[in-house]
C-alpha cells in the first residue's frame, strides 16, 4: 500500500495527522508524508485518513494496482 497526497488540492488541515499522527505531518498549507508506503498493520487509520480528508487530497494505491 502507498499513500498519496494531490498538492495542489491539499490545504493542510490536519484531519489525517489526528487519524494517523506516525504517518503524517500537516502544515500551514499542506501535508508531509512521514511514511508513504507504510505496512499493512496501518490501513485502517490510512483509509480513516482518507475518509476524513475535507479536501479529498490523500489517496491509497494498493501494491497490485502499480
């Protein structure tokens, strides 16, 4: 699994750092991926992260998918 983050439509609000502090970072504007290809032990608060995104910004690609 890889996590993605669209930039240009990401506006930092935090919500997936509440869901997933280990995995991201937000900033004024944006977010830093601490790990963007975290273990599978983690897709639960991934797709939390995903899910509470108000912007839709984040996405996960899974291994199969390339």
């Amino acid at each position: 699994m890889r996590i993605e983050v669209d930039r240009d439509i990401c506006q930092g609000h935090g919500m997936c750092e509440m869901e997933a502090p280990e995995l991201f970072r937000a900033k004024a504007d944006t977010v830093d991926l601490l790990d963007p290809a975290p273990d599978e032990s983690r897709r639960d608060e991934v797709e939390r992260a995903v899910q509470y995104c108000p912007t839709q910004a984040l996405r996960i690609i899974d291994d199969q998918e390339g």
